[in-house]
C-alpha cells in the first residue's frame, strides 16, 4: 500500500485508484463522484489529510471472492464466481444486498459497496457498507436450479456473515424466494435462527414492506425535494427507466402522490401512456413482469417504443431513472435539459453516466442522488433487523410509517452542510458531505489498525 508517513509521498486519490484498483471502471467512476463533491471539505481540515482518509474510505475492508459450482436438472455441473466486498463497518455491521447477474464483476461491487457506505450512513441506522453477488444469470432456470445454486453459493457465504458481522439482502434477480433459499441453507448449516439476512418473506421473518420500500422510499424523496423548493407531485408528469421492483413501486407511489407516469421500459424498450397510466395499466403490467416474467413488447396497455429510452417523450416534467448504472448517458441528459425537464432523482444505483450528472449539476437542475433516494430498501431492511431482535413483525402501517420517517431526515441531513445556489439545493454535494463526515469522524475515532 501507499506510504502514508509523509504527505509528499501520498498520491492523489486518482493514482491510487489506478495503481491499487485497475480496471474498475465503475468503482473509479463512484469514487470520482463524491471526492468532486467533498473535495473542499476535505481540504479545510488538516486531521483528514493526517489520518489519509481518502486512501482509507476508498479501500475495501476485504474482498471475498469464490467459486460457485451447482448441478442443473440435467445433472450437468456449473461453475460461477461470486463475491462479497465487504467495505466498511465503521457504523455497524456489513449491510448490502445480494446481486445475480451476469454483468456482475468486481469492479461494479466495489462501486456498489462504496456507495452503500453513504448511503447507509444517511440513514441514521446502525449500518456499515458492503455488497455482493455473482455472475449467476437466473433467467431461463428453473426454480430448482435457482435453489440449489444459492444453496451451493451459502455454503461458502455462511462462514463470513452474522447477525453482528454482515448481514446481507436482495438486490437485481435476488428477491424474497432466492433469500428464503439462502436463509434456508444458513439454517442447515448454523442450526440457529437469527436475523443474518433481510428480505425474507414476511410470514417467515420478513418485514411487511420491503418489497415495496425502495420504488416507495424514492418517491418520499422526491416529495421532500419538491416540497422544500415549493412545490409538489400534484399533475407531474412523470418519466419512469425500468420495470422491476423499484420501477413499478415508484409508479405506484407516483399515482398515489397524484403525480401521472408516463412510461416503463426494459432492455427491449420503453412503453409509453400518453396520458398517464392508470391503476389498472399497473396491475396489468406488475402481472407481466413479477408473476409471467415477461417483455414490455408484450402488454396489452401502453404504446411500445422498440428500442427506445423513456428519455425521448418530451411533454413531461421530471425523470426517475430506476434501470441500472449509466443508463442514462451523455446524449439522453441532453435530451432531457434540451425538453426543459429539469427535475431528476435517481431511483437505480448511479444511473447517470459522469457527463450526465454533471450536465444536470451544471444546469442548476433539482436533481435527487441515489445514495439519498434510493436508501428507502436499506431503510425497512435496518428495520427488519430490529424486528428479528425483537422477535416481532411490525404491521405494514408502521413500517410505511417509519419509511416516510427516514427519507424525511435523509432529506434534512442532505441539505444540513449546503445552502441553495440560486434557489436549488445542491443534494449531491449535501448527500455526499454529509456522509464523508460521518465516515472520517468515526474512522478517526476508532484510530488506525
């Protein structure tokens, strides 16, 4: 590692990344993000530079990495390589979610665990930063494969998570049914039961609300955004990227808030509602993709655009990108600000590439970062640990209740270190600061070892 005894010594956080993290596109691009935003903050207090903070929040605590072999119906054996990075517990125990796709790589957990760090953070919650998954691609398996292959991934996974250690949750293809296989192993191999994993199914020490929590928890948010710079949902006119849990959760809270969505979308394309969907339209279309695990191209409500990013349809005032990481590029920010829609909060991890977060950022955009909108899932995920703690299942009603509780202080804390420049709040740098501050304060308290 990099000699920290002598500041002229000490590279940049820019060498270091690519002298100790090479070819982690990705994690170097989440990284870059928040040193932008905390760069003066962290240049007006000598202890920072002192205790090298930077080259210690940067760097994982470790890195688990290992082989997955399972044997599908036909008897054929498989091999996969999963991973857990488990960033930093300088808040609490390990806390992130579980992650099967074959995209999947050590350079995307690293910027998903280093993400996960802030995004806890502004929680309030006891938490620490970390996440894992494999390169695992459920789709076109049965559920028998799905089983055994989490079955076989926990038999490794196990020796490095606890209730006090790491306690991971779901993320993309791992829902309640791949934690309930996971659990179920933990317990074959543990003999105990306790709370080592989140996002089990309520009625086997699940919290009501999880599923809906992140799309939900968004949307709080936005609402918070709005509010503060005098405004609100009523007749928004909304643009959705995506069709999985966050997606159609945030649509659901977006009909509700009295706001209009505008579209979905899937690798395949974007399904438009001219004017706006109805509740109906989603009901139809969480049948398709929850339960039928089908393609847009093929409801039966909506206008289907092949090809197309919701990002085109112009008569709409802001956008909620809830796909993936850089979904929404260089190009589409243009599009966007060129439609004069200049209200975006982040309902995926990263989902702006750097060029289009700085194109919002310049613009005096309203604009809402993951690691702030999207916490709502980790949010119900700490509160499913208190109530494995506590031995209780909470109603649906106080979960919700506690929900709205903790997007409200996110909120606060993001515009606790910030003022406005020119009317708008500036909540990345606020996210960021906030979190930065947290993590350095408890890391110098805990000392260096």
């Amino acid at each position: 590692m990099s000699d920290i005894t002598s500041e002229s010594q000490r590279p940049d956080y820019q060498q270091y990344l690519e002298d100790y993290h090479p070819h982690s596109e990705e994690f170097h691009q989440a990284v870059k993000e928040v040193y932008d935003d905390i760069a003066d903050e962290y240049a007006s207090r000598d202890e920072y530079r002192e205790w090298n903070i930077i080259e210690r929040l940067i760097e994982p605590d470790r890195i688990i990495k290992f082989r997955v072999s399972w044997e599908d119906d036909k008897g054929c054996i498989h091999v996969n390589r999963a991973w857990r990075v488990q960033f930093h517990n300088l808040l609490g125990a390990y806390k992130g979610g579980l992650r099967f796709h074959p995209t999947v790589n050590e350079s995307v957990l690293k910027f998903l665990g280093f993400e996960q760090c802030f995004k806890n953070a502004l929680t309030g919650l006891p938490m620490g930063g970390a996440k894992g998954g494999s390169d695992f691609n459920p789709k076109g398996k049965s559920q028998r494969e799905i089983m055994r292959f989490c079955q076989a991934l926990m038999r490794e996974l196990y020796r490095h998570i606890g209730p006090d250690t790491d306690v991971p949750a779901g993320d993309i293809n791992v829902s309640s049914t791949e934690i309930g296989y996971l659990f179920g192993e933990y317990l074959r191999l543990n003999n105990r039961w306790e709370g080592v994993l989140t996002g089990k199914t309520p009625g086997f020490g699940g919290s009501c609300g999880r599923e809906e929590a992140t799309g939900y928890g968004v949307i709080y948010f936005l609402r918070e955004m709005l509010t503060a710079h005098d405004d609100s949902l009523d007749d928004k006119r909304i643009l959705i990227s995506g069709s999985g849990n966050v997606a159609l959760h945030a649509a659901e809270k977006s009909l509700a808030e009295g706001a209009k969505v505008l579209s979905l979308s899937d690798s395949g394309g974007t399904l438009y509602f001219e004017n706006g969907m109805t509740e109906q339209d989603l009901k139809n279309i969480k049948q398709l993709k929850l339960v039928k695990k089908d393609r847009l191209s093929n409801a039966e409500t909506g206008s289907f655009k092949k090809g197309e990013k919701p990002w085109y349809i112009s008569d709409a005032d802001i956008a909620l990108p809830c796909a993936t990481q850089n979904e929404l590029d260089d190009h589409d920010a243009e599009t966007l600000l060129g439609n004069d829609i200049r209200i975006l909060c982040e309902g995926a991890n990263m989902p702006l590439t750097d060029g289009a977060r700085k194109q919002f950022i310049n613009a005096n955009a309203l604009y809402g970062p993951a690691k702030a909108a999207n916490a709502g899932g980790v949010a119900v995920s700490g509160l499913e640990r208190s109530q494995n703690a506590e031995l209780t299942t909470w109603p649906v009603e106080r979960v919700d209740e506690e929900l709205n509780r903790i997007m409200k202080e996110i909120h606060e804390r993001c515009i606790q270190y910030v003022e406005k420049k020119d009317g708008i709040y500036p909540y990345s740098r606020g996210a960021n600061i906030y979190g930065f501050k947290k993590l350095a304060g408890a890391m110098i308290a805990h000392g260096v070892g």
